[in-house]
C-alpha cells in the first residue's frame, strides 16, 4: 500500500529520495521553495546530472506519483511521513550551517496539528537531531504530535538510484523503536538490514563512515607514496589487501585523492566537532593532511617532467570530481588545473559533462582536440570514455609523449604500443 509521504527539499538526496519513493508506490509530494525550479521540475527537468534520475522523475511525474509544490503546508498536512532533507552547507569555520533546517521546523511547527513522523535525511552534526526535537516542542508542538527519526542517507552520487533503492543498510535513529515498522512498510522494497540506534548514534555512523572512507583512500595513498621509494607497483598491494574480508575490495585506489560534496566536508566537520567536545579524531585529521598534499604530489611530477610548466601545453582530462557526475565541489581535478593555471601553463581540458567557462583555460568538446599540440596529458578523473580511448590518435595528436595518470587507471601495455609513456602514482 503505497504511503503518503512529504519530502521537503528537492536537491540531491531529496529528489532521489522523492522519485525511488515514488517509483515504489507511495505517494510523493516534494516541496521546493524556488518556484523555476519547481516549474522546471513538474516539466521533468532535473536540474542534477545523475544516470537514470531524469527518467525516473518524468516517468512519476507523469503517472502523478510523484507532484512538485513550492509550498509545504498542504502536503504536510496529507503526509504521514515527512522527509527533512535540505542542504547543511559548510560555514567558514567549518561547522554546519542549520539555518535551513530551523526554517523548516518553524514552519513545521506552524502547520502540524494530527501526528506526524518526521524522518531527517540531511547529514548533520552530533547532537543536531536531539536539538531539532526540542526546537519543534519549543515551537509549540506537543509531545505525542510527532516523532523524529533519523535516517541518514549512504548515496553516492553516479550510483544514487542503485544505492537507494538497494542500500547496503537502513540506519535509523530513534527515541523510542515504536515506528520502525512504519519505517520498514515505507522500504518495503529494500531486504537490507535495519541499524537501530539513538539520534547521535546515527549522525556519528554517517561522519564514521564517510571519514573511514577518507582514511582508506589516504592510506592507500600513502602506500603509493612508500611503494615510489621502493620501486613496487602500488596496483599489487591493492590486490594484496582486497581479497581479505576484513579489509574489502573498494576504496583502496590511490591517485589524486577524495574530493565530492561529501567526504571532503564531512572529514573536517568531524575534526571541527572533535576540536570541540576536546578529542580530535587523530587518523581522521591525518586522513584529511594526507588528501590535501596529493595535489602537489602531482605537481612535482608534472615539474619533473616538464621542467618549467610555465608556457608549455597542458591537457587535462576530467574535470568532476569523479566519473559520472557533473559535480565539481571540492574536485582535486579543478584544484590541479588551479595550479596548473597559476604556473602559468596553457591548460586545455575536457570533461564529458563539465563546462567549466573560465577565462585562463581552454575547453574543448572532444577529448582528442584537448589534446591537440601538448607536451603533457593529464587523466584527472576516471571516466570510462578516458581509459577507453585511441591512444594511436591520442599520440598522433599531442607534441610531447608524456601522459600522467593521476587516478592509477590506465594500463601501460596499451600506451607503450604507441610510444607514449606512463606516470602514475607508485606504479613501480
Ligand atoms: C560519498 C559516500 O561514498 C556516500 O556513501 C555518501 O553518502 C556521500 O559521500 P560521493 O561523494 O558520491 O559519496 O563519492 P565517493 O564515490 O565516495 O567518492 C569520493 C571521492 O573519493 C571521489 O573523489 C573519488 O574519486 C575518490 N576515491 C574513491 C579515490 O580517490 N579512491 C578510491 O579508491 C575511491
């Protein structure tokens, strides 16, 4: 039995969250206060790039699933279930800016008069659950009028559809277990395990689990970095550690490092709490050293090679901060060709969906004009067209023969054929 439901924000996990929901029978109504894009979205535009989304929005659109609204009051009214899941943007000191959220539980607080269970999606600080229930009762609601429960969200971008609609777990934080099974009639379709825990639980196991993240890409980073005094191939000991369940098989690429809208924000919220409550995670803010010294890594390559990058023809592939995604926050890709740009080396860059429209670098729309008469390429980012491509016309089209693959994803049997020559990192 599809359930009524109301998700308030239509940014990356809401509108995820709202078209799965959808696609599953319930009946969604997702609340944006911008009104173009509300327009935008009722006409199936969705304003993300993410495989499948569009379709999946349309598709709900039009069997009337799913309905876009610029206001929330009518569809908290008819929902039993209340999706929170507006952006917590970084402040400048790196805490978590709640204000959107505040917004949305004094509105709440003006419209709930039957109960309601309210779900928060957004990542949020220790402690921020517990302190958005209080705010609700301060706000007038009375005890018994709602219930909240925290449900933080594991999407990757690229993959969100997969992953909602198959999660490798459900965590849910709660004050009290009575509405888990509410939780599960509403994930009917999903057989993954329920991690039930207390609101800090689930906020610490998102940070946890985004900051383990971040400390196997650096570790692995590290490795590559020993493996380069040591003349190994840093692909061998990924292979090494992968086959032992204890450690598994991903996140265990060493290259430019993690960048994305969440593990570069979510590491330094975690320190920033940590700083505050007096323990600093310590491998977290290693982690975090490690990942932010990658860049230059890769700019000494590129000066070992190119001597004086100043004036010479730089190619960059990739763009985004990881394949298939239009997302360019916090990607060490722009942060290279930053650099790249204040060595003044002439930059030329191609990305399958990035426009990046800035003055000091050249874009091109095809991988192999980017290449065209530069004395280095650079593959930034690992999209599948990249590690496809004709190296033959590649080699034809580039002056120098250097390529430096700054993701460990090229193979160098298929660049030696054609005289090119490969730099990765700790690749032996
Ligand atoms: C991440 C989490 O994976 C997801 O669970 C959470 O909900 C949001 O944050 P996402 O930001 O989409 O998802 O990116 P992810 O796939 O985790 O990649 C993060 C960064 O790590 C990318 O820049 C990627 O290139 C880099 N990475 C990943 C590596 O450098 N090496 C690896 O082995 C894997």
């Amino acid at each position: 039995m599809g359930m009524n439901v109301c998700v308030i924000g239509a940014g990356y996990v809401g509108l995820t969250t709202s078209a799965v929901l959808a696609s599953q029978g319930h009946n969604v109504q997702c609340v944006e206060k911008d009104q173009e894009k509300v327009e935008r979205l009722k006409s199936g535009h969705v304003p993300i790039y993410e495989p499948g989304l569009d379709a999946m929005v349309q598709s709900n659109v039009n069997n009337k699933q799913l309905i876009f609204v610029p206001e929330m009051r009518e569809a908290v009214k008819q929902s039993e279930i209340i999706f929170i899941a507006v952006g917590t943007p970084s402040l400048e000191d790196g805490r978590t800016n709640l204000r959107y959220i505040e917004q949305v539980l004094q509105e709440l607080a003006t419209i709930i008069t039957s109960y309601k269970v309210i779900v928060s999606k957004s990542t949020v600080p220790i402690g921020t659950n517990e302190w958005m229930e209080k705010k609700l009762l301060q706000e007038g609601l009375k005890q018994g009028q709602f219930d909240l429960i925290s449900n933080p969200e594991f999407l990757r971008e690229g993959t969100a559809i997969a992953d909602m609609l198959s999660p490798d777990k459900i965590v849910l934080g709660v004050k009290d277990a009575s509405n888990v099974s509410l939780m599960k009639q509403l994930y009917h379709f999903s057989p993954a395990p329920y991690i039930i825990t207390s609101f800090n639980g689930a906020e610490l196991i998102k940070y946890a689990s985004n900051a383990f993240l971040a400390v196997k890409i650096s570790f692995m980073n590290e490795m590559a970095l020993l493996s380069e005094h040591f003349d190994i191939n840093v692909q061998d000991i990924s292979e090494g550690l992968k086959t032992d369940p204890r450690i598994g098989p991903l996140f265990l690429q060493a290259g430019l490092g993690y960048g994305g809208s969440c593990l570069p924000k979510d590491v330094s919220s975690l320190i920033k709490q940590g700083e505050e409550v007096g323990y600093v995670p310590q491998l977290v803010e290693t982690a975090q050293r490690v990942n932010e010294q990658m860049v230059e890594v890769y700019i000494d390559k590129i000066k070992q090679i190119l001597v004086d990058p100043k004036h010479k023809k730089v190619a960059v592939w990739g763009a985004s901060f990881k394949p298939n995604t239009d997302d360019t926050r916090h990607s060490r890709a722009i942060q290279l060709i930053k650099r790249l740009v204040e060595l003044k080396s002439h930059v030329q860059v191609y990305d399958p969906v990035v426009k990046l429209e800035w003055n000091e670098v050249t874009e091109y729309n095809d991988l192999y004009q980017a290449v065209h008469g530069v004395d280095l390429l650079i593959v930034a980012t690992e999209w599948e067209e990249f590690t496809k491509a004709d190296w033959n016309l590649v080699k034809e089209k580039m002056d120098g023969s250097m390529i430096i693959d700054a993701r460990n994803v090229l193979k160098c049997s298929d660049l030696e054929k054609y005289e090119l020559q490969l730099v990765g990192i700790g690749r032996g």
